[in-house]
C-alpha cells in the first residue's frame, strides 16, 4: 500500500535538520526515525483521504449528498493532520533536552517547516 500512493509534498512529514542529527546520540535519533515512520504514514492518508474528496466533489451528481461523505471525510483529515503536528512538536521534545545547552538555545524558538527545527537552522 505504501507503495501504491505517492504523498503530497505539502503534506510530507519534517525531516530531522543534519545539523541537529550531528549533535545528537544514536538513541534519540532512532527514536526520532520511529516516530517519523508513524507521521509519513498519517501524512499518505491525509493524501487518500484528500484524494477521495476530490473524486468525490468533482463527480458530483444530481440528488447525491455530497456534503454527507466529504464532512466526515474532512474531518479525518482535520484530525489526521492535528496528529502529525502534535507528532512532529514530540519528535522536538524528545531531540531538544538531549542537545548541548549552546544548540538548545538556537532550536528552542524554531519553528517547524521541511526540516523539524526550520529551514534555516545553519545560517543560526
């Protein structure tokens, strides 16, 4: 299945920065790998689901609900992508007490974009 469905680019879960990888010991990185394979599979559904609700908008016919399938539907989705966030804010609480007190101080205010502690992490 995993296979069969490519995720959606902006719904890709956030890739530890290289930065912070370097910094940290082998523990919390596997932790880390644990934790991301659960948000890639969250973020692939969201992009069936959103998938789905577009077949479904777009075929639309006379005298069908619509709005009875996409509601649920939507709303999966709305929680599915609470669970990536709040997974994506458990990876930074596991990674940011095990860093050095220097790079605690620089990822403590990041927020998450592609990379789990910002894009521009190494200008910082």
């Amino acid at each position: 299945m995993l296979q069969t469905y490519e995720c959606a680019q902006e719904l890709k879960a956030p890739e530890l920065n290289p930065q912070v990888a370097a910094k940290i010991s082998s523990i919390p990185k596997t932790r880390d790998r644990h934790m991301l394979a659960i948000q890639k599979l969250a973020t692939l559904s969201m992009t069936i689901l959103g998938s789905l609700m577009t077949k479904i908008y777009d075929s639309r016919k006379e005298g069908m609900d619509t709005i009875e399938f996409l509601e649920p539907l939507r709303d999966t989705g709305k929680l599915l992508a609470l669970l990536i966030h709040k997974q994506s804010l458990n990876r930074k609480a596991f990674i940011e007490p095990v860093m050095t007190k220097e790079g605690h101080d620089i990822v403590k205010e990041s927020k998450i974009e592609e990379f789990l502690f910002s894009n521009g992490l190494a200008d910082r």
